[in-house]
C-alpha cells in the first residue's frame, strides 16, 4: 500500500502544487486578462492602477480578405541530389492576416504615386501612400 502511495498520489500532490497562486487558471490573454495583474497582484482599472481597455479585435479595412494562418512543412520529401541543403524539411508557423481581394501590379502603385505627385494640391495623402523606410 505504502508503495502505491509513493508511485502515484505523490506526484499528483507534486503537479498539483505547482500552479501558479494556487489557482488552476489560464494566463491572461488580450481578450480575457482577467481582474488582478498576475505580474503586480494590483487591480486592473483602479483609481491608481493600470486602465485595461476592451479588446475589440483588429478593425477590417475595405476590399480585405482575411487569411487565416496554420503550420506547414516545407521542404522537399525526396532525396537531396544535389546535396545543397534546401530541400530540408521543416515546420513553418504563418500568422493570420488580411490581403486585399483586388491584385495590384507594381506598375499600378507607381502610377498612383505618380498621379499623387503631380497633384501638389494633396501633399499629405502623398506622404501617407509612400511606404515607410
């Protein structure tokens, strides 16, 4: 019995104190980060404290599609003939994102840039169309 005791309740007891404060909860997330700060112990949205806003989530532009992100292999299943090393398998995480359902060449961009320049009149909506550097 006692041997039983040994082998399986106490590391259960083990896991089981190794929670964070005790509790059993998940770690604060942008949607959910809970009512006390798990770094301060102080209270979110207090007269002295930390304001904490509503996560509404990222806003949609116009014409945008979003593209959901996963994980994929790349690489080559085949045997590396050539023995360059690219054909190596490996696991690549891509986050979501938006992309613009209307495909535009850079051709285009520039001659939009081009027509922004040659109006003077609108010198700031040049200056937020060009890419930053």
């Amino acid at each position: 019995m006692l041997k039983i005791i040994l082998r399986y309740l106490l590391p259960l007891i083990g896991l089981a104190s190794c929670s964070s404060n005790g509790s059993s909860s998940a770690p604060p997330t942008s949607y959910d980060p809970g009512e006390v700060s798990t770094i301060t112990g102080t209270e979110y949205n207090s007269e002295d404290g930390f304001e904490v806003t509503e996560y509404l989530g990222q806003p949609e532009g116009p014409n945008l599609v979003y593209i959901e992100g996963g994980r994929t292999v790349l690489g080559s299943y085949e045997e590396d003939l050539m023995h360059n090393g690219g054909g190596l398998e490996r696991t690549v995480t891509v986050a979501s994102f938006y992309m613009d359902e209307t495909e535009i060449a850079n051709l285009h961009w520039l001659e939009y840039l081009f027509y922004l320049e040659k109006d003077s009149s609108d010198e700031d909506r040049l200056e937020a169309a060009l890419p930053e550097t």
